[in-house]
C-alpha cells in the first residue's frame, strides 16, 4: 500500500507528485492513459490576460502561481520552452478596441498604437488598430513540461485505469483525472471542447505571444523557439473529439488576418482537447472526505496554475492542514 496514491498522469497530477516525493512520500501515478488538456494546451502564463471574469480568489491564486513559475521550470532541470518575452494583447476593429479596454484598464497597461506595436511585431497585420504590451506575461511548452515531470517520475508512474477509487489501495488518494474525475466522485466536471491548430516554419516569424480579438473573434498565437507556432482555441460545449473545417476555418481566419504571414507556413496538425470546467469555471482543490483530496476542475488555466496546486495539496497531505488559499476552492462547495 503507497501512502499516497495519485489518480490522473497529467500535468497537475505530475506536479503534485513531484512535489509529495521532493518531500519524502511514498507516491504512485495511477495513468490511465487518457489525452488530457495539456496535450493541446498552448501554455500561456497570463494571469492577466485571463482573468476578466474570474473571481477575485482566483485571480489571486493564478498570479501566485505565475510568480512560482519560474522556479518550477528551472527545477526541472531540462529545457521546458520557458520564455518571458512578454505578450501582446490586440484588437483589429472599433468593437474589438471597446471590449478588450475592460481588460486593459484591469492591467493598467498604457494603450499602444499600431506604430508602436509593428515596431515590437513587424510581422502584424495593418489592420491591428490598438493593443498593449504585457512585459510579465510568460509561456512555456506543455508537452515538454510533462515529458520532464514523467522522466523525473518514471519509477512512480503504473499505467492503469481506475474505475473506482474503492479499487485504489492507498491511505490517501489525489483524484487529478481532468474530466474524468466527475465518474470517478460525482462532482461536476464537464468537458469543454476546445480545437488548437499547430504551424510549422522557419523561426523568427514573431517574436511575442499574441492574444486578440479580430472580427469579434478570440484568438491566440504563441510563438516558439523552433518555429511552430500555436493557434487556439475554439470553446465548445462539447463532448466530441471531431476537428471541424469550421473550427479550422475560425481559427485559420483570425490568425491569418492577425497576422498575415502565417499564411505561408505549414498546417501541422489539427488537434481537440477538452478542458475540465466546473459551474464556476473555478477548480476543485481540497478534501472532499478523510481519504480523498481533489486537484482537478482547472479550465483554462490547469498549466499556469500547476505550480501552486502542487504546493498547495502536497501540504494538505503531508500535514493535514489547509492553506487559507484553499478555502474558496473546496470540491465540498458542490
């Protein structure tokens, strides 16, 4: 029997594993192999850029867990695709100006001109008509985080699937199985479909995170070093794994206006994920009874709140004693 038993091999579950055994526990990653969100993630660290309708609490805890990301990368030991570069945040037309000044008046960030943010990104539209620069917004690579957190891991890691926590023989269980935690303890996750497309270039195209509305329509670009480049994210009430002509269309139309050279790169690959959403769009983090603590629900934002997840539920384990910042998130407020 383990003293600690973790359900989901994800990026949340990994982290909190990495932080159980960095503190002495005996710890195992029940995998069961499912596609979870970080495979299609983006890995955008924007708290700000995220957070225009969150809860205060939650906007709190995203931009604790952005100022711990920097350590978290660094103490993976193996390039991650951390990069501070900083984020632009656009808008193409009147509309757009109006709804993303919300936003920019939260961050207190002074509104550029086009002039001044071709000469940051060379490579945007004329059609850009205003936007900001967000220097503390960072990004890192989803897929080569987990793949450090599995090397770091590999002796703790059993390939199964649990179809009942009854069946897992621990003394305490971390339910982080993303959308599947809802069958597993009757709380509600629902998946929420999302479509990300990935190009593929010589790099040096763009040089920032770009995050924008064009035509009314969200979208993000995310740069990386190799030159792929990122574009996301359809958001659909969904449970189908089916990439649309629609879904690409949308997402093709919006980054190819945003940015016209993105028109002569490579269509590399379609991908769908789903997000684990709650009814406040707020995760689940906490005891739900004496065996069981939840790590799940995290939406949008399960990458760049991974770090203070981790810190947070390897404590309550480890101590039995919860961090204030835990009491808004507690999988019992279901």
């Amino acid at each position: 029997m383990s003293d600690v038993a973790i359900v989901g091999g994800g990026i949340i579950g990994l982290s909190v594993a990495l932080r159980l055994v960095q503190r002495g526990a005996d710890v195992t990653v029940l995998d069961g192999g499912d596609e979870g969100a970080w495979q299609v993630a983006a890995g955008m660290l924007a708290p700000g850029g995220e957070s225009e309708h969150e809860d205060p609490a939650l906007i709190r805890l995203m931009e604790r867990s952005a100022e711990l990301w920097p350590g978290f990368a660094a103490e993976l030991g193996v390039e991650v695709g951390y990069d501070d570069t900083g984020t632009l945040s656009l808008a193409t037309t009147a509309d757009d100006v109006a709804e993303r000044r919300r936003v920019w008046a939260r961050q207190q960030l002074p509104l550029l001109r086009p002039s001044e943010l071709r000469a940051l990104e060379p490579a945007l539209s004329p059609r850009v008509r205003a936007g900001v620069f967000a220097p503390r917004e960072r990004q890192v690579d989803p897929r080569r985080v987990v793949g450090a957190l599995r090397e770091r891991l590999s002796d703790r890691i059993v390939p199964k699937r649990v179809e009942s926590l009854s069946d897992v023989d621990a003394r305490t269980v971390v339910v982080a199985a993303g959308c599947g935690t809802a069958a597993l303890t009757g709380l509600p996750v629902r998946p929420v479909k999302g479509q990300v497309l990935r190009l593929r270039g010589e790099p040096g195209l763009l040089r920032h995170v770009l995050d924008a509305a064009v035509d009314g329509r969200e979208v993000y670009v995310v740069p990386r070093a190799d030159g792929e480049v990122v574009v996301g994210a359809t958001q659909e009430e969904r449970t189908d794994r089916l990439v649309t002509a629609g879904g690409v269309a949308d997402l093709l139309r919006a980054a190819i206006d945003l940015v016209p050279g993105l028109a002569e790169l490579e269509l590399a690959e379609t991908t769908v994920g789903h997000r684990p959403g709650t009814p406040d769009n707020a995760p689940l983090l906490g005891r739900l009874d004496d065996r069981v603590v939840v790590a799940a629900g995290h939406f949008r934002n399960g990458i760049l709140l991974a770090p203070v997840t981790a810190d947070l539920v390897a404590g309550l384990v480890l101590t039995g004693e919860a961090d204030p910042a835990l009491a808004d998130f507690s999988p019992r407020r279901f």
